[in-house]
C-alpha cells in the first residue's frame, strides 16, 4: 500500500508526485494537500485598482466577478496567476512596480450593462452553476414599504415594482436568459431568497407566498417546471374552478398552508392514544393555536435533495426582519412529489439540534457533482469543528437559547460556504 508523506517542501512534494499514484477517487484531495505549503504570508498595500464593487471568485477560481459602482454593469475578470517570484523575504526589499498594479493579476474579459436606469444590480446577490459556468445574477428597483394591497399579497410585507434574474456565460457575457418578477418582493440579500441545487432553483415570493422551481436548461433557458403556493399540484386549480362551478365556492387557505395545517393536526391526533383525551388535548394544542398556525408565512427555503425542500415558517415580524433568533419558526421537510409534510420541528427541537449536529453536511445540500463541494470542513466531517461547537454549547447559558440561535441560521443560504483548501480544517486545524 502506498503511503504519502507529507513533506514540508514543495519540490520534494512535487517529486514524490510524479512516481507516487493516488487512491482512486483521492486525486483531487491529494492536490489539495499542496496548499500545505502554498501559504499566503505578506499582503501588498496601496494597490492601483479598479473602482469597482468586487463580489467575489467562482469556487474554481476562474473568474472574479465584479460590479460598477452606479450598479448598473457586470464586470468579469480572468485570474493571470503568478507572473514575478521573490526568492528571499518580500519585505527585505522593494517589489518591483507591476506588484502592486491589479493589471498585473488580473485580465478584464467583458463588461456587460445588466441593469436599466432605474434598476439597480444586487450587489450581494450572485450564484455560481459549476457544470456549465453560467453566472445568476439579479437587478432590482427601489423597494416601497407604502404598496398597495393586491389580491393573494400578505399585508405587510414591503413590495418592489421590477425584480429580474438574469443567467450569463461567464466564458463570454452572454445572456441566455433572464426571468422578471413584478411588484413583488424577494429577498436578494445575500443570496438568501434563491436557492440553487445543481439545474434546480428555487426562488421564494415573501410578497405572495409562492415558491417557484426553475431549472437552467443546458442550452440556457430558464424554465419554471413547478410552483407551490396557493397550488402545490398542477391540476389543483383546474379542480377547485369545476367545483367552484357547481356551488363550492368560498375562500381557501393556500395549499402550503393546508399541508401544514394537516399535519400538525394529525401529529397532535396521534400524541394521545386515548379516545377521550384526544378532544382536550387537540382543543389545548391545535385549536387553541389555530389561528397563530394559520398565520405563519414562509420566510426562507433552500433543497436538501431534488425532491424535498427544508422550509422556515414564522411570524409576519421574523420574515422581513434580519435579527430572528427571538422569533418563534417552525421547519417543515416537504416532498414536493408527494405534496406532503415529511416532518416538521420547531426552531427550539432538540430532535433538529441533534440531526443539526450529527448531519451537518446534509443541510448545505452540495450536489454530488460538485468536485469542490465535499471538502468544505463542517462539525459532521471533522473533530475539530464538532469539539469547537461542543465547547459553545457547554459554554452557553441556557441550552434553549443556544438551540434557537444555532436554528436561526436554518435554511441555509446557498453557495455561503467556501470549498478553499485554506478553510479546510483537515489542512488547517
């Protein structure tokens, strides 16, 4: 069996890597591990950069996405790699001048105009489809809390006339397509009302409570293929109109809402085997809080896999606010072949907590086409992490409280994590 030493230098590494062969299915950790000794340890100050809005590098570092500061461009660079050496101590002598030019690092490929003159770029929202290295980005309008009321719209959430999703070539700046969402609201921060999942996306309507499911095309379009909301099945509202026709009508809760409802009620049915207890206890936990369930509005929603979802119900006050650790929310498994709830936890469940814990991995959802994406350290992969969140929680004053701010951070917001062998604590523990 081949063993790898890790040697502290570099050539001495790159010579054992020419007649030692990797475990199958390792090579890619094994280049990883180069980075050992590849540690940045001087920075350049006073660089003659660009005055522009970087967001951030794609996960394989190919290109730096960047915007203009009127928000109104896309601006992409290539990264150039080394081009000068230091053979002694960067500090004990001048750098020569290229140094500390952004040129000499970084090659612009295009710049593109996304937004129109009164749409503005979301500057924290980007996300990144490794397999054909399209590029999602989103412009939006100003936003009005003073909107009007509209049918099937929650009161109380803001509203914002134009918000359009846009799908680029990164290789060259085409747009392939683009998506537009009128007077409603998403929330672009930080990329926290889309959700991208290999071809899958799912974008969340605070505004009217509707998630749309879009898969990117490989040629590039974007397709919305399902939409849960009022409807969670397709042929749900051709079925209520022929009723309505003969005399059913009336108002409807959503068809998120009834699944909801649903299983609550019959999770409080089955607490109590007891015919005759079954009353009271339903009355005391279901009806008594009927109409604080009926409520609830989806605040955020990411996949787990290509057919369930892990959806944060809570209060209108937590869905448009950014401090939620008070709040009381609700997490609901959803299958979105079935229509049905799977399971449903509240943001105090010791239960979550513990599969929290032990099935970190599985909550960030990285597909398994990723060649990046399984190296990111969590506290389910590696003991440094799960003694770092361990020692947290035994520090912490009350249990519940550390629970439901752990829980805050539930859904997840996609691609927040960086696959860099710098974070990777198995290299840098």
């Amino acid at each position: 069996m081949v063993r790898f030493f890790r040697s502290g230098n570099l050539t001495s590494r790159v010579f054992d890597r020419q007649f030692l062969s990797p475990r199958p299915g390792a090579a890619v950790n094994t280049i990883r591990q180069f980075y050992e000794n590849l540690v940045p340890s001087y920075t350049i100050f006073d660089i003659d950069c660009p005055d522009y809005s970087f967001r951030k590098f794609t996960d394989d570092g190919k290109y730096l996405v960047a915007f203009s500061r009127n928000h109104q461009d896309l601006i992409v660079y290539r990264p150039i790699w080394l081009t000068y050496s230091c053979n002694e101590e960067c500090d004990s002598h001048d750098l020569p001048p290229k140094a500390k030019r952004f040129d000499s690092f970084f090659k612009q490929l295009y710049s593109i105009p996304l937004a129109s003159s009164n749409e503005y770029i979301c500057k924290d929202f980007f996300l990144y489809m490794e397999s054909h290295q399209f590029g999602l980005f989103a412009t939006s309008t100003a936003q009005s809390n003073d909107s009007t009321v509209t049918e099937g719209a929650v009161h109380g959430v803001p509203s914002i006339e134009k918000i359009t999703f846009y799908l680029v070539r990164l290789e060259d700046g085409v747009i392939l397509d683009e998506k537009a969402f009128c007077n409603d609201f998403i929330n672009l921060a930080h990329s926290i009302g889309a959700y991208l999942y290999e071809d899958l996306l799912c974008i969340v309507s605070l505004r009217y409570q509707t998630i749309h499911i879009v898969q990117i095309r490989d040629s590039g379009n974007l397709v919305e293929v399902r939409r849960i909301g009022a409807f969670c099945r397709e042929d749900d509202e051709l079925f209520l109109h022929s009723h309505v026709q003969t005399g059913y009508g009336g108002s409807f809760l959503p068809g998120i809402k009834q699944r909801l409802l649903s299983y609550i009620f019959r999770k409080t049915w089955n607490e109590v085997p007891d015919q005759t207890l079954r009353v009271q206890h339903l009355k005391k936990k279901f009806y008594f809080h009927f109409q604080d369930y009926v409520d609830l509005i989806i605040w955020k929603v990411q996949f787990l896999d290509r057919h369930h979802l892990f959806i944060k119900f809570g209060s209108m006050d937590g869905g448009v606010s950014r401090s939620t650790d008070q709040n009381l929310a609700f997490f609901a498994v959803y299958n979105m072949e079935t229509t049905d709830i799977v399971s449903l936890y509240q943001n105090s469940s010791e239960e979550l907590y513990s599969l929290f814990e032990q099935f970190y991995d599985h909550f960030h959802a990285n597909p398994q086409n990723s060649s990046l994406g399984k190296f990111i350290s969590s506290h389910s992969n590696d003991i440094h992490a799960l003694d770092q969140l361990r020692a947290m929680k035994n520090k912490a004053s009350s249990s519940s409280q550390f629970v439901k701010k752990m829980m805050a951070s539930l859904p997840y917001t996609c691609q927040s994590q960086s696959p860099s062998p710098y974070f990777d604590l198995s290299l840098f523990s």
